[in-house]
C-alpha cells in the first residue's frame, strides 16, 4: 500500500482532500513535459501535428496544433499564475518545487530559498488551494 502524507485538518485555511493533493500534484509534475511539447509543437508543427494525430478528433493537422499548443499553454500558465498568486516573493521557489517534486531543505540548501519552513509549508499549501479553485471539479 502506497504511503500518502496526512489530510490537512478541516480547519485549515487551504484545506483540500489528500487524493485532491495527489490529483493536483501529478497534474503540477507533467509541467515540463507540457513546456517541451509546446516546444517541439512550435518548432516543428507539421512533424508532431502528424505524430500526435490521436490525440484530437481534429483531421486538420494545422487546427490539432492549434488545439494542442492552446490546452498546453492554458496548463503551463495555470501552474504559473497560481505560483504567482500563493506568494509573489517565493512564486519561482514554489514553481520549481511543485514541479520537480522538491522538498524544502532542497529549496534551502541548493536554492536559497527567502523564507522559512513554516511561510514556505503556508504558501506551498496556498498555492495547491488556489490551483484547486482555479480548475474547479476534474
């Protein structure tokens, strides 16, 4: 059976429920996947528009693109705005924990990150209640 961390308390401001926590987390972690796709699909639209012709029911190449590039765009942002939004100083910090699965210490040590432990842990918290709120129900 796969450990999950303790449900924040009902209490709490940023309450969500741990497999909420989960859903958003892995969403967060194909971040970079998303970036690269949208990448190869603007350097090479015709190549990857051919390649990923299941993935809409589109028969245009050029409108699967497009389609794509927007549901990619609109991911990528929502991570970043709602990074932004928990905390305009540490935004950056928490982008690249959400996103590489970093631990504070990691933030600590290797990023010297602006904050402490519990702001961090506050924000970090913030930040996966407001990119609940912001994708509403999945």
């Amino acid at each position: 059976m796969a450990y999950l961390k303790a449900e924040l308390s009902n209490r709490s401001k940023y309450h969500i429920s741990k497999h909420r926590y989960y859903e958003l987390k892995h969403f967060c972690m194909q971040y970079k996947e998303w970036k690269d796709m949208y990448y190869r699909l603007s350097e090479f639209p015709d190549h990857y528009g051919k390649l990923y012709a299941g993935y809409t029911q589109n028969a245009d190449p050029t409108d699967r693109v497009a389609t794509m590039r927007v549901e990619l765009d609109r991911n990528i942002k929502l991570i970043e705005h709602c990074a932004q939004n928990a905390d305009p100083d540490i935004g950056k910090f928490i982008l690249k924990a959400v996103t590489e699965d970093l631990a504070f210490p990691t933030l600590q040590t290797v990023y010297d990150i602006p904050c402490g432990k519990d702001m961090y842990y506050d924000r970090y918290r913030k930040f996966y209640w407001l990119l609940s709120q912001e994708k509403g129900l999945s």
